[in-house]
C-alpha cells in the first residue's frame, strides 16, 4: 500500500492488478462494511471475536483478516495469553483508495516493422471453422478445438469486423505467406486498428490455425 | 494440361437406374403376385404422375424457365389419364392416352437437345482442369476471389441468367448474390438458406467483391487432392469468365464452354 511523503499510510493501493483485485474481491463481500466497523471501533481483535459478533463461520472471519494483512490494511502480533496462541489484528489504514492505471495492461504498441516482418498464413489441417454471416458472407466467429482427448474442448472465438476482413484475406495453407501489413493495406483496415488485429494474430498463431514465419 | 475427367464418376445415374430398375421389378411382382389390382396401381401411378407435375410446376416458377411447362404438362396428362381409368371415364380416357404421345415426344427431345439439369459436375470440372497441383491444404473458408466492376443490377441480372440456364441457382438477398452448384441443386429450389459450409458457390457483393467456397464433399470428388487454393482461384476464373461474357451480351458462350466440356468428355 502507498505512504505520503510524511510516512503516514494514506491507504492507497498501487501495486499491479492481482492485488486490486484481491483487494476488491476483499471489499466486496456481503460482510466487509461491518466488519470494518468493527476495525474501527476495536483496538486490537481477534478472528474468533470478530466471527462471534458478525455471526460469521470463524474460519470466514480469519481468511478475511489475512488478506487485508497481506495488503497491508491490517498488521497482526502473535498473542499467547490463551491456552493457544492467536493472531490479534490492527486497523492500520483508515482511508482506503484504489488506484490502477489500465494503461499498463495495454498490448505493446506494434511497431511498423513488426507488421511487415510477420508472415503469416492458415496452417495446413489446423480444423478450425470458420462461420460466414449467411447475409453478407463475412467471417464472424471461429471454433477450433484444444486439448486432446478427455481434456478436449471447443472454443468459439466471436471477431470484430476488422478482424473478420483481416482473416477473410488470410492466405490459404498452401498459398505464399503474406505480412500482417500487405493483408491489412490489401482490406483497407485501418491502422488504428493494428493491435486489435495483432491480437487475432498472436491468439491464433498460439491456437495452432495459424502459421507464423 | 492434366487430362480430362479430374472427377470421379458420377455414381448417381447409376443410383437412379438402379432404383428405377428395383421400382419396376417391385411393380411386376406385386402384380404377378396380386397384392394389387391394376386398378389400383394406376391410381398409385396417378398420384405419383400428379406429385411429379407439381414438382415441375415449382421448378418452372422458381427457375423461371419455361421449358418445365413440357415435362410438367407430360406428367399432368398421364396423371389425368390414370384418374380417368380410376373413374372410368372412357371419353376422357381416349382423350389424355391421345394427348400424352405427343407430348412425351416432345419430353424426350427436349431433354435429348436441351437436359433440364443443373450443370454443377461440369463446372467444377472446368475449374479442375487447369489445375496441376496436389499438395491438398482444403480450408472450409471462402477464398477471395477478386472484384468485377459491376452495378448491383447487372449482378442480379447475371444471377438470375444463370439459374434460368440451368448453370447454378441463384439466392438473392440484401447485400450479395450467391451462385450455389451442387449435385442436388433441385434442394434448392425448396430450401432457399443452404448451410453455407456444406454448400459450394460463388458470391458476388454488390460492391463488385466476389468469392467462391468449395465443399469439402465436392472437393472429395476430385480424383486427386488437387491444390486448394489453386482449385478456388480456377472456380473463381471460371465464374468472372461467365460474368463476362454475360455483361458482353454473349452469354451463350457459357452453354458452348460446358458443352464443349462434355464433349470431350465423351471423346
């Protein structure tokens, strides 16, 4: 969690999406404003205490306190007053922000080269299918399988426009490999729309439909 | 060039004489045995005769082409002959028995001249011809086959010349033209959305694009595992050839092109 420049926990949580997430994940359960309240009104307290006076299942009670430990919203110190010892925890945190710039999961940006580099076709008995719009015969979705045997199943993968334009013009198995450029500039895709295409490309090439030079 | 023949035989003459044949042999028996009468046979034959008529009528509506009104009225005429033996009308009788002659001589020369079938096998052949590969690599995609600089209305044009010629049945709808050739074309006349995946055909959008897809069952039918790519690119040839010869008012060279296909065929 974040600090101001004074030391202080300002609650801010700046680390990468896993901890937002377990963190939201944390905050969204039926129980955590009470529990909170809770936090806020104890010193110190304890999983059984805090499970006896919310009526929660104690083992409910005690993962909840760790993962706010884990994030920092809580410090804990080992007790051993009762015939066990226990856990005791201690609000550290009384302001909480959520702070994550999507930006940074963001594809790399592709670069020009990258497109002129890759060539790319339709891999030889790669067993996908591929679905036309009965309408305009556009490609709209394609269903290829993975997995073998028990573990086999079937995965449909619903395209963009641009992306079903881009896989219309894809080179068959046994045509001369085309760069991602010369088949985007081919179906007049535009370049705003290279990551979203990249995209297609990598999952497929990953899937085995298609090959990659 | 590869040699002619790059389908397999056409096994569904041999299917159809067969079956006719077991028809016939299933007729004399239960006669001989006399689980029928003849009275009631003829009434049997009337309804078939009448189903059959019926049919050519569809066609005729749907394909547009009139020479289905000689079978159609053939078959009605039998039809009504049997009926008129049914009820005994022996005016009638002696009038439809006196007609059909005619009229199946008209049938038969027609078909002799001008066979009232789709010309699928034969374009496919066309389109295999070229071919000299054999690395398969069939994808069930359709393959971009280029453009034709044509208005919306000269493509409708052109697809409907090619299903009142018999060549390939052609299915209309808001954006595209699709010209679907298959071995059983005639399904089409009563199913117009064909599973596109099981269907081979050409497409034309009204912004000129077009592309052709072949079925994996057609593709079956070569007798070798042709090229794919190779083989679409020639079926997209053979269909842009037609439109041009279409959009050139000479749309009679794509008769002389099939016949002359079969010609060879047969030589």
């Amino acid at each position: 969690m974040g600090e101001d420049a004074a030391g202080n926990g300002t609650g801010k949580t700046q680390g990468d999406f896993k901890t937002l997430a377990q963190l939201s994940t944390l905050l969204s359960k039926a129980f955590a404003e009470d529990f909170f309240r809770l936090l806020l009104a104890y010193q110190t307290i304890s999983a059984s205490e805090a499970a006896s006076r919310l009526n929660l299942h104690i083992k409910t009670a005690q993962d909840f306190l760790e993962g706010l430990e884990k994030l920092g919203v809580v410090s804990r110190r080992e007790v051993f007053e009762k015939k066990r010892p226990y856990f005791r925890y201690t609000l550290e945190q009384e302001i909480l922000r959520i702070e994550f710039d999507l930006k940074r999961l963001r594809p790399d940006a592709v670069r020009s080269e990258q497109l002129e580099e890759i060539l790319i076709r339709e891999k030889k008995n790669a067993g996908a299918v591929f679905k036309t719009s009965p309408r305009t015969g556009a490609l709209s979705a394609i269903t290829f399988t993975t997995g073998k045997g028990r573990t086999r199943s079937e995965r449909k993968i619903s395209l963009t426009e641009n992306q079903g334009r881009f896989l219309f013009h894809l080179p068959f198995p046994t045509e001369e490999p085309l760069s991602v450029r010369a088949i985007m500039d081919r179906t007049e895709i535009d370049s705003v729309y290279e990551r979203e295409v990249m995209d297609m490309v990598r999952y497929l090439v990953e899937a085995g439909i298609v090959e990659r030079r | 060039m590869p040699s002619a023949n790059r389908l397999k035989p056409n096994t569904g003459l041999i299917f159809g004489i067969t079956m006719g044949t077991a028809a016939l042999a299933a007729i004399f028996f239960v006669l001989a045995r006399g689980f029928l009468d003849l009275r009631t046979l003829r009434l049997i034959i009337a309804i078939a005769m009448t189903w059959t008529a019926l049919q050519q009528l569809i066609f005729l509506f749907r394909i547009r082409n009139i020479q289905f009104l000689v079978p159609a009225l053939t078959f009605l005429t039998l039809a009504l002959a049997n009926y008129a033996e049914w009820f005994e009308y022996d005016t009638a009788r002696t009038v439809f028995a006196s007609i059909f002659l005619p009229l199946v001589i008209g049938t038969l020369v027609l078909l002799a001249v001008n066979p009232l079938a789709f010309r699928s096998r034969r374009i496919l052949e066309l389109a295999a011809r070229p071919v000299t590969g054999t690395e398969d690599g069939y994808t069930p995609r359709p393959y971009p086959a280029g453009d034709v600089q044509a208005s919306k209305e000269e493509i409708i044009r052109f697809a409907r010349d090619m299903k009142r010629k018999l060549i390939a049945f052609s299915l209309i709808n808001r954006d595209r033209v699709l010209l679907a050739i298959s071995d059983h074309d005639w399904k089409y006349v009563f199913n117009s959305r064909p599973n596109p995946q099981k269907t081979t055909y050409a497409a034309f959008d009204f912004e000129g694009n077009f592309s052709v897809h072949i079925a994996k069952k057609d593709y079956r039918r070569c007798r070798e595992k042709l090229t794919f790519d190779e083989l679409c690119s020639s079926l997209g040839h053979v269909f842009e050839r037609f439109f041009d010869y279409h959009r050139i008012g000479e749309p009679e060279r794509i008769i002389e092109e099939l016949n002359h296909l079969k010609e060879k065929q047969s030589g």
